[in-house]
C-alpha cells in the first residue's frame, strides 16, 4: 500500500496542531500533538506501513491523554479494562456497520 488514513479528533491538518514545525521539546501547549516523520521514515526506508501509533494531548502544557490511532475504517476501542486515558488500553477494531435495508 502506497497510502493510509489516519484520521485524529481535535488535530486538524497539522502533526503539530497548529502552523509550525513539530517540535519534541516545545510541543503545543493544548490539543493532540506527534512526531510524524519516525513513522514516515520507517515506511520508506523498510515498506512496513504503520498499522497503528499513539499520539499525545495536553491541556496548559501538560499531558493529560494518549489517544491510539487506527487506520481507516478500523478505530480505537477500549478493550475494558486499564486507564481509559491511556492508548495501551484500547485496540484497534473493524467499524461494525449496520446492514443496509
């Protein structure tokens, strides 16, 4: 596969929410933030696609929640158990849809 969809709530278009470079010590101060170019790298240089990654969120500066992002149509579902704010709580799951009448 030459292409992925990885679509994250709240992050817009931007891996650094906003209009700047990505920056590991000056991440943005609120929204969903990550480092996109260790995935991108890695499907260039090896041909293994990235089949899920974790990205951050934080509130004044501060980490407050790890959200796990699948590929489309599969999404992130809590497996039940561990803290919900933590993506290694969640996996990645085909979309049920409903059959259509």
């Amino acid at each position: 596969k030459s292409a992925r969809l990885f679509m994250i709530p709240g992050m817009g278009h931007n891996p650094a929410n906003g209009n700047r470079p990505y920056d590991r010590a000056n991440p943005p101060a609120n929204g969903y933030s990550f480092d996109p170019m260790p995935l991108l790298t890695r499907w260039r240089e090896t041909g293994q696609a990235p089949d899920q990654f974790a990205v951050d969120h934080r509130t004044g500066g501060r980490l407050d929640r790890q959200l796990l992002v699948c590929p489309y149509p599969q999404r992130a579902e809590y497996r039940g158990t561990g803290d919900p704010m933590q993506s290694g709580s969640y996996q990645c799951r085909m979309v049920e849809r409903p059959a259509a009448q």
